[in-house]
C-alpha cells in the first residue's frame, strides 16, 4: 500500500516537474487528540536549497494547505504585484497571492507568456488517499493550473 502512495506521489512530481513547477511540498495527514494536521511529507525545489529552507518553505505553505484541507477544496491563486498600500502611498513591490479569477497586476511573463501561480490540492481523491499539495507553476491562465490540479487527481485515485 504505502510503495503504491509512494508511486503516485512520484507521478505527481514528474508531472509537475513537466509544467515548470519552482517548488512542490506535499503533506501528509496526520491524527491526534487534538484533531487533523498536515506534517510535511516531501518538498522539492527547481534549485538546490538547504534541508533548513525547505523546511521554511514548507511551514510558509502549511496554512494554506491546512485551510484547503479544512474546506475540502482546491484552489488556485496567482502572483501579483502590489506597490501601493490600502491607503495608496508608495511600498516597495511585494508578490501576493490572489484567488480571484481575472486578479489585477499579474506578476511578470516569461519569454514564453507564463506567469507564476500558485496550486492548492486538497479535496477529493488526493485528501482521501491522507495528502494535500502546494506548487509553484507557471501558467499563462488559470485554466491551464486546473487542468495540472485535474491531472493530480486523476493520479491520487486509487486504481
């Protein structure tokens, strides 16, 4: 059973290894007697990272995770571009993460139309089979992320 889990998270690595994926970082649930966590379980980087960053990613990514598990549902959010406050003054360019579906200032494309988003796996067969995942893809819309979160499913079903 767990070479079989393992065998599916390998797919879904490859699969977004193939979709430019800039990090991965899966989780595994976990139960005690104050409820359901996600611990980390793999995490990998397009780069060569320490163990001590992956570690910071992963726990950065774990809210996220949590609250998508939480509600039984996927989610994609893209990066964009802030430069002013809730107040209009001037701030140093920061990335957030929007889950809105046509959010206003995408971050920059690449040579290739593609900008950076963000995925959330947590609902249907990947939470059944005990997992939620977080990626970091590049895309050129939203539907294209969907379509990779569709393909995770497709891969976490039991066979």
């Amino acid at each position: 059973m767990n070479a079989d889990k393992d065998n599916r998270i390998e797919k879904v690595r490859l699969l977004l290894a193939a979709h430019q994926c800039d990090f991965i970082v899966i989780y595994r649930v976990t139960q005690s007697k104050a409820g359901v966590n996600l611990k980390q379980y793999r995490t990998a980087t397009m780069v060569e990272i320490t163990n001590e960053e992956l570690d910071k990613l992963a726990a950065k990514y774990q809210p996220f995770a949590m609250d998508c598990y939480r509600r039984e549902k996927d989610q994609v959010f893209s990066e964009n571009i802030v430069t002013t406050d809730m107040n209009g003054q001037s701030v140093p360019p920061t990335i957030v993460l929007n889950s809105r579906p046509n959010p206003p200032n995408p971050g920059p494309a690449n040579s290739l139309g593609r900008r950076w988003w963000h995925l959330v796996v947590a609902a249907g067969a990947t939470q059944k089979a005990g997992y939620a995942i977080v990626a970091r893809v590049a895309a050129r819309e939203a539907n294209e992320v969907q379509d990779c979160i569709d393909k995770i499913q497709s891969i976490m079903k039991k066979n």
